[in-house]
C-alpha cells in the first residue's frame, strides 16, 4: 500500500489516463476534422480528479453527432452481428478496433468512464486475428470482439485499484483467468473502466477518476460500481463489458444505460481472482458477468466462457454446463411491483405494467402478481455480512494517504448493521442467511415460476450521490439468484408524473420517494427491469429476454 | 444449553440407549435361544459412560457365532441384492427390519456402535411399506432398505447432542431433508449411531455413550467421527449408513472397518441442516456421505439421493445431475505412496502396491506414480480455519456440565495453528486455501489423472486414542475432492512386519510410526485405501471401485 499523499497519487492515476489516451490516438489516429470536433467536446473529466469537470446535458447526442459515419457503421451495428460480419470478413479484426477506440475515446472525453486505454495490447491482438484470419474465423467463437473490463479485474502489467489511490502501483504479472479465456476464444480487451472507491456504490465516483456521468442524462449517475461499463456500454462505445455484482453492481449500471446485464449465480464464471477491499471474506461472494447492448452478444459471450470448462482451472466453479433453454415451452412468470420496503417511481411501476401487459398477451406464459418474501429481512442479513470487519480494511486504504472518503463510501460504512463482528456473531448471521435462502426457495417452489420479473432500483439512473437503497439488487446477492436486467422504456415526461398522494412506508422510502421530483429531472433516462430466476437457470433467463425482446 | 451436572446427564443419555433398547426387544423379539446367548456376550457398554466395558478381543467372530441363520442369511445378503429381493417378494420389509435390528443389538453390545434405535418409526415404515408392496415396490429406489444414520444427522422427535451432553434436551421437530429424501425412496432408519464428543475426533469416545471400539480388535478403535456407522456397517449390522465429514470423518471409520465410504464434494447432497459446534462457520465445510459394504448400493443409495434433485429444496446444492461413468474407457491413475509428512504402516504400503500391481495388469488403465504437491501446507490451512474461535464454542458445550474433556478433543483443540482468528487474519487464511487449491488444480490437471490411489490413514485402525494424524483425510477436505474408500486386504502377520530402519521426518511421523510395533498389535484389521478425484467425479470414482471390486 502506497503512502504518498493522496493528491500527489491523483494526479498519477490521470497521468496513466492521459498517457494510453495520447498513444492510442497515434496509434488510431482520428481523421482531422474528428479529431477537432473531439477537441471541443463538453468534458466530463475535469482539471482534477475533484474537478468533475463540465459535461453536456446530453452526452449520447453529442456522441452520435461527432462519430464519423464509418465508425459508426461499426458500433452502432448489433455487437452480435459484428462478430458474424468479421467472421466473414466484411470489416477486418483492426477495422472494428479502430471504430471502437474512437468510440469510447469520445465516449470517455464525454462521460469519464475510461480509466484507461490498452492499445499496443489490442493491437497485437488485432493483427495476429487478422493475420490468421482463414485459420481461426472458424474455430474462434468471439473473432475480433472487442471488449472491455472493469478496472478491478486483473490485467496483466497494469495496476488495479478497485478505486483507491494506495493501490495506484499494484501492477499484476497475470490476466484474470476469464480475460484469458476470452482472449482464447478470439476477444480482445481494449479498455479498463471506471469504478468507484471501495467498490462498494451504486454510483461511480473515485479519486482515481473523478465522477462517471450518465450518456443519457449527465445530471444523473451512471451507476455503480461496474460504473464505467454502463456508461461505455449505454452509449455504444464497447461492443460488450465484464462487470462484477456483489450489491448490485452489473445491474444496477445496466439499468441506468438501458443496456443488458447478466448477473449470474456464483459459481459459473471465474471471479475468483478479481480484486477489491475485503479479498478472502466468502460471507457474500461477488460473481462477475457481462453488460451489453446485445442480448444475442451476451448470450454468446457466456456460453462461449461456460464451454471452455472454467471448473477445470478455477476450482471455485461447478461444473454445469451450457443447455439453451427453448422458447417454445410454457412459462409461469411472476411480477414483483414492490418488494415491501421502497416503492418504484412512476416510470418503473409503468415499465412493470408494459411487461405485464405483454406477457399476457403471449399464449405460453402464464402471468401472476409474485408478493415478496420478507425483503427487509434480507437487507439486515446483506448489509450485516458485507463488511465483517465492521469496514476497517476499506478504511485502511484512505490512513496513510489521506484520501477524503467519498460520501457514497459513507453511506455504505455507516449503515445501522455495519459493525465489527466476532466469530459467534458471524456464524449466527450465516445461520440466518442459509435459513433465509431456504425459506425462500420454498416459498418460490409454491409458485412453480420459471422468473420474477423485477425492478432493478426504484427509479430510473439516480441523482449523482443520491442511489442509496440497495434492496432491489442486493435481495438476489443474497439469495445467489441470477438476474437478466433488460431495457424497457425511457422516462417519459407526459406519462411519467409524481405520485403527490404517496405516504411513504418508512426513512429510506421518503428519502427514495422525494427524488422523484419531476419527470423532468430524470428527462431521458433509460428503463430497465430484471428478470430473476432460481440458482443457475441463466439460460431460461435469457431465453425470457428474448420473448420480451421479440414482442416488441 | 443444558447446566445439569454432566454425570446425571450421561445418566440420562444412557437410558435414551437402554429404553430403546427394551421396546426394540419388546417389538422384535428374540428367540429364547439367542437371548440367552446375546445375554452371555462380553459387552463394550460399560455400567456408565467412563466404564468402557470388557469387549470381547475379537466382536467380529462373537457376532458371527451369536447371530441366528434365518437373521444371517437377510443381513450377510449384499445388501445391494437385499433390495432386490425384497422387491421380488423374497422377504418382506418386515422380515428385513427384523433381521437388522437383531444384528445391530447383538453389534451394539459388542462394540457399542448404537447411540439408540427406532423400533417404532421404522415398524410403522417397514408396514406401511408392505402393505402398498404391489404399488410402491417399482416406484420406490430403496424400497424396504433399512439405514442407519450417524447421530448428529437432525431426527424427527429425537435430541441432537454430537457427543455433547448439554444438548440432550435438543429434541428436534424435523427430519434431515437428506433423511426426508430417503423416506420417500423408500429406506427405513431403524437406528441412530455413537459419535464422539465434539465430532472432532477419528475415533469414537463420548460421554453420552462412552467408547465405540472396531469390531474386528476392540484394542483399535472403529475411527470417527461417524465411528458407529463405521463399526455397525463393518460388522454387518447396518445395510448402509449415512455419515458426514469434515476431516475425514466418514472415510476414517470406512477404512478401519473395512468398507466402502464415500467423501462427496460440497454441495452435492443436503448437508446444511446437520448439527454440530461452530455451526454456521463455512471456512470449512462438512459433507455427508454413505458408509456401506456394498459398492453396489452405495452407487444406488447416492444415485436416488441426487435424483430426487435435492437442490430444489436445498439452496447450498448444484444442480449437477448424476451421470454414471463408463467402465470401458481408458483410465489414468496415480498412486499416493507417500504424502510427505507422515509414512504409511506396513499394511497400507502392501495395500497400495497390491492397488498398483492389479492395475497395471489391466489393458484400459495407465498407472503412474503421484508425487504430492505440498501436503504440510494443507494441513497448516486447515488446522488453522477448522476453529475460527480458537475453540471457544467447543469448549463451552463443557463448562456448564462440567463434561470432561476427552483426550482427543485436548488433541484437536491443543494443535499449534489453532487460535482465536480476527477477521483480516481468516480471509487471509481463505485467500491462501483459494491459491492451494488452485496450485493443485493446475498441478493435477499436469498428470490428466483420473483419479489417484491414496492411503486414508498412515495405518489401518489405530490404537485406542492415538489417531492423531488427520493429513491423509484432511488434505481431500481443504480441497473438497471426493473420495471412495474401498477394502483391499487385512493386516498379515506374516508379512506387514515393522520397518525397524524407518528414520521418521518429523515429529508427529515418529508418533505414528512408533505405533506400528507389531502386526499382531492390529491382528484382524481390515486395510482399505481411498480413490481421490477431482470435485463432481463421484460417478468415476464407483467406476474405478467396480474395476477394483471385479479384478479380485
């Protein structure tokens, strides 16, 4: 752990930004008149990691308005037919890495969800891709993808932080085993993104970048902690992303950039070399998983890392293969519109009644008001088991630098359950979660339902620092279920008023309630949902997704 | 928690046994000529709990000659074949359930392997099941299959201690669902088995039955924790039983009696609601398993379990179906001769390179050395996360009863890497059972094994209270690799003389070495030795144990 005074440590961290940034834009360089239009761009990235700098209200219009018609060709084509189309060699392996480097270079400038730029890696990659095109079109699944990580999971020769400065010389001598596997299959990784101090937010702000907005909406966060991939993802400027969720942080990013997120159930994917404070608790393991504007991507990214055996190398895993589930089966299919604690905002609740009415109107699904069990209960389990230590590790990396505590990371730590535990105590709460789960898993097996559809959080993408209740996402880390968020809807200013008559139920649902304001504020905000299905069903899942997606 | 003296407690415990005792003879009565002869046998139940009785040298050959021919032909029928004639009309479930309690008061007298039996319950199972045999006979896996289950195992309206005596008031209102699962495929529990005091111990001593000796040579103990399936199931009392382990816990007390065990990997059958101190620790988790004479039907007893698709109820399982593995495919296995710590007695050398010599004469399978990969820093890690509290919980099931603490408990506790942990301290110890797990993986994965011959012990059944060297089971725990244990040989006097040039390595190597001071010290022992495989390969292992059973 590093000790320098935290600022100094800031302005390295920029310094990793602003050297890839610089070497991939002579390595791609942007034609000149991009390359002018870039330079005038409203920037999200300030003068200082304190400084968030001044970006436009809309960032996704002002993307789409300096792309250039070829780059755009490429990124603004599905992700899944991408691979296909370089598959039969339409646009080289260096083609695509071109447009997408372009794309999530102003994609960065607009949003700072870039931590940083791998360009003579992709590079490499690309080129040999190409250069053994006839050779391994075929063989490999994923040709010529590019995708991006999340800054905490390991890269080889770079630093991780997981967003906290002391870490800033951390360099690993080795790639996650699920960036390996990708890269075997034919991905190449072209950048790292943004994600927040401690990890442990819904939002994405640290001293390592500064603060993620949202493509859609830069008054409102991007989400967290796999911040930068929604940002990045929403905004078309990677093709697909590796997150993690321990609370909610492939989700929730999902939801707030109207993207697809898969959070699966623990033991599927490899994650059990990622990094972040608290390495070694096992109480609430987090799982890793991809965010997407593809459905059929996402699908293809997962199975592609399913077949090549992850349990042989990490022994964390189950060996459960890859079965598709078919489409023409019947289905029973739950709506969950409250969990009890916090009540969605008027644009969820109309996303809820969409997908409701939809499903109804389809004769091989069976539609039914699914009442939660318990939810508060699981809030007191969850947050009572996130830091065992009562949070000292996560405060330890701020000691020595002196590196300010962000207010997100204080309202985690200062939940009412966060306290040092003992052993006994500990032992007790994992009796409380196991009798939970199982309780749970009864009350389900009532209903026979193949999926729960769900809100993701309350409301559309949050206010910055205002996306503190976590139950909508952290009910499924808790019970281990795997999540499908998909878009739904955007806020919609004439549809999408105020409940003025709304009595709150408690603190967090007022606090919650009373960001509503106005549609206005949350002026075109993606809507996402979730669907949640019991452990390891991530394929009826998906095959759910794609039933919604085809109606539409 | 029970404050009552401990010695009124034992009192009480003791009459748990004798009540059941009298109404099982009440219910399934003798003929006169056996009662007599039962009342004649030298008994290892003492007149109180320190009282260990005067047991006969050799329990085996008093059981043989006590028990009647018409109970000997049903009990001494593998009882693989048992259920099948059952099925056939042969014998009723009557007649069966007869037959075995017969056997296990005459074994439990010998060796005190009953902790109570369940003449009751099992009666209204075995009529119950007769009188539907036209329709339940081909619905039911296990129809008319009495089982016995170690104590620990939750039984509906019977008190749960593991070995404690201040939980003898813990009268539980639930069947295991492992046990609820086995029910309705038609077993029968028809009696309860000893453990010893704090279930951390391979060798079976408590104060709630007193000691549990090897029906073979009561001066060697039956192994533990599950230590009374072990002796119960060697001498043929049991048809099978369900044990569980969490360092060695059901294949100890396989090996020492001579039959089959079976170590599953976690999460594979229902364990979550079994009772034991620490509960709730998942540093380390304990698994259960069937102990048997019959490989046959301990390949059926676990089919039916994980047939019944357990992880719809139980939500720490995977979904892993059973897939039974191929006898004719080509087969790599290495031998263990040797973990690097401690050397193996005699008996178990021979038993392994009788293990070898078979193998090497079959076509279909390559045999190669195993050289182990760090064993000692197996056993430092798991030592250390076994008691996360230094103990502390096992020490206070004894301080209100003033219970003394056994010999081997002192044992366990007393081991150096044994201290109350702080947080930071155990995730480190998680991280480094995570990167031993993964080195061994990858160390495995070199050899492309499928399985690997090892010692389950350094000998065959120890010494009363001297089985203390836990690394040839443990190692398989920290890893959380399946096991078959499988008889191979008895200990021969003539040939398994001591090594008397053996240089020992280390301290607890001389102990276990200085143990083997004659063959006729463990004259009679059964030899088995294990077959290790990597996590989810239980249906491999059975393979390679029927190429085993069928060369002999």
């Amino acid at each position: 752990m590093l000790k320098d005074n935290w600022k100094e440590l800031s302005l390295k961290a920029r310094k990793i930004y602003e050297d890839s940034l610089h070497e991939t834009l002579k390595l791609f360089p942007f034609d000149e008149e991009t390359l002018k239009e870039f330079q005038k761009l409203p920037s999200a990235i300030g003068t200082s990691v304190t400084d968030f700098g001044a970006p436009a209200s809309s960032p996704i219009e002002e993307y789409k308005r300096v792309l250039p018609n070829k780059t755009a060709e490429i990124t603004e084509t599905d992700p899944y037919d991408l691979v296909q189309l370089i598959k039969k060699g339409k646009y080289s392996c260096m083609e695509v890495l071109n447009a997408y480097f372009h794309a999530a270079i102003i994609a960065s400038k607009l949003t700072n969800c870039v931590y940083e730029f791998l360009p003579q890696e992709s590079l490499k990659v690309a080129k040999y891709l190409d250069d053994n095109f006839d050779e391994l079109k075929d063989k490999l699944p994923l040709f010529g993808l590019p995708f991006s990580i999340k800054e905490m999971i390991p890269f080889v020769n770079r630093s991780v932080t997981h967003g906290s400065l002391c870490y800033l010389d951390r360099v690993v001598d080795y790639n996650a085993d699920i960036v390996e596997i990708l890269l075997k299959s034919g991905a190449n990784a072209f950048v790292r993104t943004t994600n927040p101090q401690s990890l442990m937010m819904l939002e994405c702000e640290s001293y390592t970048h500064g603060r993620t907005v949202n493509p859609f909406n830069s008054t409102l966060t991007c989400g967290g902690s796999s911040g930068g991939e929604g940002a990045l993802n929403g905004i078309g400027g990677s093709a697909i992303g590796l997150g993690s969720d321990i609370g909610g942080s492939i989700r929730c990013p999902s939801a707030f950039n109207g993207i697809y997120g898969l959070r699966l159930t623990v033991g599927r994917l490899p994650t059990g070399d990622y990094m972040s404070c608290q390495m070694g608790s096992e109480a609430i393991l987090s799982v890793t998983g991809p965010l997407t504007r593809s459905l059929d991507l996402l699908e293809l990214f997962t199975k592609t890392i399913i077949d090549s055996k992850p349990w042989t190398i990490d022994p964390t895993l189950a060996s459960i293969e890859w079965k598709p589930e078919p489409k023409d089966k019947e289905f029973k299919i739950g709506i969950l519109s409250h969990d009890g604690v916090v009540a969605p905002h008027p644009p969820v609740k109309r996303a809820l009644n969409l997908v409701k009415e939809k499903l109804m109107e389809l004769d091989n699904v069976e539609v039914f008001e699914f009442t939660p069990y318990d939810h508060a209960r699981a809030q007191k389990i969850i947050t009572s088991l996130y830091f065992e230590d009562g949070g000292a590790d996560t405060k330890n990396t701020l000691l020595d630098t002196g590196e300010p505590m962000c207010e997100q990371t204080k309202w985690a730590l200062g939940n009412e359950n966060v306290k040092p535990l003992t052993f006994p105590e500990q032992w007790k709460l994992n009796i409380e979660k196991q009798k939970y789960r199982k309780e749970y898993l009864k009350y389900w097996n009532q209903f026979e339902a193949d999926a729960i559809i769900a809100p993701v959080f309350p409301g559309p993408a949050a206010k910055h620092r205002t996306a503190k209740y976590w139950g909508y996402t952290s009910q499924w880390n808790l019970l281990d279920y795997p999540v499908l968020v998909f878009p739904v809807t955007k806020v919609d200013l004439d549809l999408d008023h105020p409940d003025s008559e709304y009595k709150p139920l408690n603190d967090i649902d007022e606090f919650t309630y009373k960001q509503y304001d106005s549609a206005k504020s949350f002026e075109n905000a993606p809507v996402c949902l979730g669907a949640v299905g019991l452990r390891n069903t991530e394929e009826k899942l998906i095959t759910i997704g794609k039933i919604l997606r085809d109606i539409n």
